[in-house]
C-alpha cells in the first residue's frame, strides 16, 4: 500500500517522535518540531486519512496519534535510515566479544549483554543445533594415585571436564590412551556419542588391540564422553541478557504488562520456535524484523523482535536478537544485531578452524 511523499514524511516523524518519548503525537506536535512546511489543519487531515488506511490508530479519542504495526511496517521497509553503529563501537564490541573466551556459551552470553546494552532490550539468543557439534580432542591425565581426568574440547568451543575415580595410570598410559581416544572418536558428532552409552565401550567401539588391557579403564573413559555428549545434547539452547533493560520502558510502568512481559522472556521453547521462524521465513535481508500481530502469536501482539542469523564458516548456526514493544528504535535495533550477528560469525568461524 503506497504512500504520497507528504504522507511519508509525516509518518516518518510520527515514528521517530513517539519512539523517542512515548507519547501520542498530534499535529501541533509536528508543527513545532518538524519542518514539514505545511500548515496544522492539513496535517491533521493527513493523520485521519493514514488513520482510516491503517497506518495509524488513536489510542483515545482526544490523544493523538501512534504507528499502527503497518505504519512500523512501512517504516521499516522504506523509511527507516540505514542502520550504522559507529567505527569505535564496533571495534569496542568486537574486542570485547573476544575477550569473553574461546568457549562457546561464554561467547553467546557476552554478545548477548553487549547487545541488551547497545539497544536498551532484552537480547535473545541460540545456541547452534548441538547435534551438529563435533569433538575435537580428547586429553587424559593421571590425577593422584587412583584418579584420572578426562577433558573433552568440542567445535564450539565447549569443555567438559570429567575426573574418574578408581582409576590407576601412570602418566605415560595416560598418554597413550590418549591418543588412540583421539583416533577413534575425534570428529564424532554429538548425536554419534551418544550412542556410545548403549555399547559402553564393547563391541566395534573397544579398545584397540594393543590396548586390550586397558579394556576397563577404556570402558570408563568412554562412557564419560558419552555422557558428556548426552548433557550436551539435552540442554536448552537458549540465552537471554538484559532483562532488567525492560524495567526502564515507559511501557512497562504497568506491573501486570511488565509481568506478562517477563514471563514471555522467560518461555525459553516459545523463544527458540519464534527465532527459528524469523531465520527460516527470511528471504533476502540479514536481518529480519517481525513487528506485533506479523508474529502470528497473541502473547507478542504488542511486541517485536529484530533477530539475525550467524554463520560457523557458510553454514547457519543459530540466531541472536533484541525482543521488546513495537515502540522501539528499530535503526538501532537493526544495526546493532547485524554487528553482533557478524561479530558471532567471524569468532566462531575462526575458533571452529583453530588447531
């Protein structure tokens, strides 16, 4: 639905007015901050007929106007200036996503407050589907007399640390069980581990000839990273930051609307199925903007997310995003999560590559 260039211009300041302090705006309003270079009456004549087109709708009858989610709509997609976040910030973001450390939930967790911080909302994120993670290397150390520990690095990033008890080895077993471990289940996906459990260690995947007598130390070891690989698998791939920005919003100085609000945040599965939606549903931008009733789900008719997916190497990984009132700065938003998207991107593509 097509818009005169006048009628642009109104919109366009209507959006920015009333993202900026929350109130509905009326022509007087637009009068006296904008030069829109015509008089009151006709630009009130303008908001009845954008009115009556669903751009815009009148929250009482003596208020003034807001954006419609159709009027966010056409903002979005032809209004709205193209997103920026300035060289220094982006340097500060990347250094400080780097320094988080080279394990994967870290990464998730700081990119996600760095992001609540730069747009003043709740940020959300996934993790990547866990089945496609892979091993990369095992470590085994003798630990005491009768103890062993067992450290997994996986391509995310992630550790996991076991220490085995009842074990005996000498340092030099240690190594040597190390490397035949490494031969035979580096590169093994999350979900192929995890099988491990049903053979404990026997048949096909038992130890190689010239470790037989190791079998049960063998068996011990591999049944830890089978169920290393299990909690791996089971845990919930979401992440959110930020959620305290959310007490700051005029929106929410209603406690029952906030309340909802937080409980909304708080439903991890919802979380993922509308991230999920958003990436799959894209068509062409890098970041995708679903704004109230688009969603198709009553619980965020008042409410929009900015998501974008990130990449390990050319494969998508998972989604990282901002999730707050339709009322929101949407250049910032968008801007913001693309930075964080990409930053995401080239660390974990170059941690995914590391020795």
């Amino acid at each position: 639905m097509e818009l005169d260039l006048r009628k642009q211009r109104i919109l366009r300041a209507i959006v920015i007015d009333y993202v900026a302090t929350a109130e509905p705006v009326g022509s007087h309003v637009l009068v006296e901050r904008y030069s829109l270079g015509v008089k009151s009456a006709t630009i009130r004549n303008e908001m009845a007929e954008m009115s009556e087109r669903g751009f815009l709708r009148q929250p009482h009858t003596s208020a003034g106007r807001v954006p419609s989610d159709q009027g966010y709509r056409f903002y979005v997609n032809r209004l709205m200036p193209l997103p920026v976040v300035q060289d220094g910030e982006v340097r500060q973001i990347r250094r400080a996503v780097a320094s988080a450390s080279s394990e994967l939930d870290a990464i998730l967790r700081q990119t996600c407050r760095l992001l609540a911080e730069m747009t003043s909302l709740p940020a959300v994120a996934t993790s990547p589907d866990s089945d496609d993670t892979e091993l990369r290397q095992i470590f085994v150390a003798a630990a005491g007399t009768d103890k062993a520990l067992l450290a997994l690095l996986f391509s995310t990033g992630r550790t996991e640390n076991r220490l085995i008890s009842d074990l005996r080895l000498t340092a030099s077993d240690a190594l040597y069980l190390a490397n035949a471990l490494n031969e035979r289940f580096v590169s093994k996906s999350l979900a192929e581990l995890s099988v491990l459990a049903q053979t404990n260690g026997r048949s096909d995947e038992g130890p190689p000839p010239e470790l037989i007598r190791f079998g049960r130390v063998w068996q011990r070891i591999v049944h830890e990273i089978a169920g290393a690989a299990i909690n791996l698998r089971s845990e919930v791939p979401v992440f959110i930051e930020g959620t305290q920005a959310a007490l700051n919003l005029p929106e929410f100085r209603d406690v029952e609307r906030l309340g909802q609000f937080l409980s909304l945040i708080q439903e991890r599965a919802a979380l993922l199925e509308m991230l999920e939606t958003a990436v799959t549903s894209s068509t062409a931008p890098a970041v995708q903007v679903v704004i109230g009733e688009e969603s198709g789900r009553p619980a965020m008719s008042e409410y929009s997310l900015v998501s974008a997916s990130y990449y390990i190497g050319t494969r998508e990984r998972g989604s990282i995003g901002v999730l707050g009132p339709t009322r929101m700065d949407y250049a910032r938003a968008s801007a913001a999560v693309e930075l964080m998207a990409k930053t995401m991107t080239e660390i974990l593509t170059r941690l995914s590559i590391a020795p």
